[in-house]
C-alpha cells in the first residue's frame, strides 16, 4: 500500500471531549511551561510580558533552574512541579513544551489527553517513530484544542509582509530557493561516551543525533519550515551530503548540504553549518521568480526588483515574541488552530535531508516514511 498521510494518519484514535479547556476571554490566559532551560526560561518571559497571559506555573527536574526562573518572573511567582504530570493536571489554560527533543512524543500526548492548548517546541521529534506519532495525535486532537509549533518565523511581521508580497505576484512564480543557516558553535567538550541515564539524556541531548535529531533537525528545520510555507508544499525528495569536520564530543555533523525537490521540479537548497569563525553569522532564506527576489531573515525582509532597486524592511521586534503574541490572541479569542501536521511535515522535511547524507543518495519522501 503507497505510503500517504491519509493513510499515515487513518489509525488516529478521536480523542475524547473531556477536558478540553474553554474561551479565556475576559481574563489571562494562564500558561503552564514545562522544561525551562535556555528557550524555555526565555519564552516563559516572553508569556510574562504579554499583558493577556501570565506563567502560571514551570515544570523542570532541575530544582535549582527552576527557583531561578521562578524568582526571574517576579510578581508572576509560579507554581514549581518536579513532575511534569503534575503541571498538566493544574488548572491551566495552556501548556509550553520546551523539554529536550527526545521527550517531545511523551510529553505532547500527556498535553493532548489533558485537553490543554499546546505551544511545542521545534522539531516536532528526533525519529520518524515519534513523528508519526505526534501527527496522529495531532489531527485526531479535538480542534477545540489550539496546537501551535514554535516556527517563530511563521509569525514575524518580516516574514508575513515578504509572503504577502509572493503571493501578489512580486517576484512571479518560485523557480528556485536557497537557505542558509551558517553560524559558529564554538568549541564542545564533554564526555566522549554516550549519556546513559536519563539525567545524562537531559543534560546533553543536543549532541547527540539519536536525541536531537542532527543539526539539520534541530537547528536548520527554521529555513526549511520557511521554504515549505513559501512553495506551499513539501519535498518530493532529496539528496545531500555531509559531516564532521572538527573532533569534539557527541554525533551530531558540524555540515550538510541537501537539495529538495517540489512539486513542479522546483529546487531548493540548503547550507547548514557551524564551521564558521565565532564572528560571523549568516542566516537568510531566498526565493527567486523570474521577476526579482526576496529574502528573508529574522531581521529583515528584501525585495531585489533590478540590479540597483532593493527595498528593505527591518523586523520591529524579536519574532520569538511575535510567534508567542499570536499563541496567546488566539487563545484569548477563542480561535484555535492545530498546526500539528504541519510542524511534523516540516520535522519529516528536515529528516528526509538527514536520510540523503546518511545513505548518500537520493531519497524520496516514500522511503523516508517506510524507514520509520
């Protein structure tokens, strides 16, 4: 039987209306976020800026982190749970999983049976196992329940002004895209010998693929989440190659190139890479139509018209802020959205590359999905 998302997602089990939570309206909107390391803390600050919302309560297995982000909140002052359960059964409106990418599946199917909104973090997981689950979960969810992944790009004002203007016609129809993620991630050390325990899965999950996904999944999947929005559509397929230039602790590559194909035979391009020297930094996403270009950052958004017309657009604020805006408006209102299949389309997106430079051929999103 052809592998398809209809059939991918057909064994969804419908998800009872039991405790779907209601409308906020008229009060804040009270968030619960569980896992508050570096992006967690961060968004939970975000949440305590937005005059609509209030953290509500944290959850995290590092007391002292969590004590920390606590007292950083001030007059918010949260509730602390040890366990992550306890979170879900207090009377909240919405929960923030910002947990390491190998906890995302548990994690979000505890969020979906306690009938709470869900903002997760990207990617959506780390193997293709765990994404399919994620997608069943998702499109059998009450569409009561609002399901928003943290592709922050999605909700910037640069990013929305630049499809805006793709859609009107500016550039003409996409004949090719490129992106870029290349940054420097210093030096890492650690222990040379996979984490064992669970505490030592937490602590160092970003350098290891199997628990973060690689660094196209983790890191590069932003662009090609934007790619996917911008061509409407996901690959067909993909080839690449890539890997370990510098010796450091953990698995995951420091490079990869891949080119993924559409629909239509339009081909995009990706560099990732954390080779670059600790001052330079260079992350964009570019469309090219047979009238002109536009590029895209977290920062800015262009419009080449001709060699010597470029319009330029810079972004009022941090997108991070614009994506955690929309989360808690829609709420307020009583709009949901489930992006789930989305988040995960775009996750599968980032692996289907990582396939490509593992078995150094072409692979196509068929066989990526029967590998899993």
């Amino acid at each position: 039987m052809k592998t398809t998302r209809r059939n991918l997602i057909r064994s969804a089990a419908v998800l009872p209306l039991t405790a779907v939570k209601g409308s906020a309206a008229n009060s804040a909107v009270s968030i619960g976020v569980v896992g508050v390391g570096n992006r967690g803390s961060y968004l939970a600050r975000l949440v305590s800026q937005n005059a609509g919302a209030r953290v509500a309560a944290i959850s995290d297995v590092n007391p002292e982190r969590m004590d920390q982000v606590r007292k950083g909140l001030g007059a918010q002052s949260p509730e602390v749970f040890a366990d992550y359960r306890k979170l879900l059964d207090a009377k909240l409106d919405a929960v923030i999983i910002a947990t390491p990418v190998f906890l995302h599946a548990e994690h979000f199917e505890a969020a979906i049976k306690s009938g709470k909104h869900i903002y997760i973090e990207k990617p959506a997981a780390s193997s293709i196992a765990d994404c399919k689950r994620i997608m069943q979960l998702a499109d059998g969810a009450d569409r009561r329940i609002h399901i928003s992944f943290g592709f922050q790009r999605r909700y910037g004002y640069v990013y929305q002004q630049a499809k805006k203007a793709l859609d009107s016609g500016a550039i003409g129809r996409i004949r090719w895209a490129n992106i870029q993620f290349v940054k420097s991630e210093g030096g890492r050390t650690g222990p040379s010998t996979r984490p064992a325990t669970m505490e030592e899965k937490i602590r160092r999950w970003g350098a290891w693929r199997e628990l973060s996904g690689d660094l196209i999944v983790e890191n590069n999947i932003h662009l090609i989440d934007v790619m996917n929005w911008f061509l409407g559509a996901r690959p067909l397929k993909a080839i690449g190659t890539g890997g370990r230039t510098l010796e450091r602790y953990g698995d995951t590559r420091d490079h990869g190139q891949v080119t993924y194909t559409y629909p239509g035979n339009v081909q995009g391009t990706l560099l990732g890479t954390v080779l670059a020297p600790p001052f330079y930094r260079n992350v964009y996403e570019q469309f090219h139509g047979p009238n002109g270009v536009i590029e895209t950052s977290e920062n800015y958004w262009k419009h080449f018209r001709g060699r010597a017309d470029v319009s330029e657009e810079r972004s009022p604020r941090e997108i991070s802020a614009d994506s955690i805006n929309a989360f808690v408006s829609r709420l307020a209102e009583a709009k949901p959205e489930n992006t789930g299949v989305r988040g995960v389309e775009s996750t599968l997106s980032a692996i289907l590359g990582r396939m490509a430079m593992d078995l150094k051929r072409e692979v196509t999103w068929e066989e990526m999905l029967q590998a899993g």
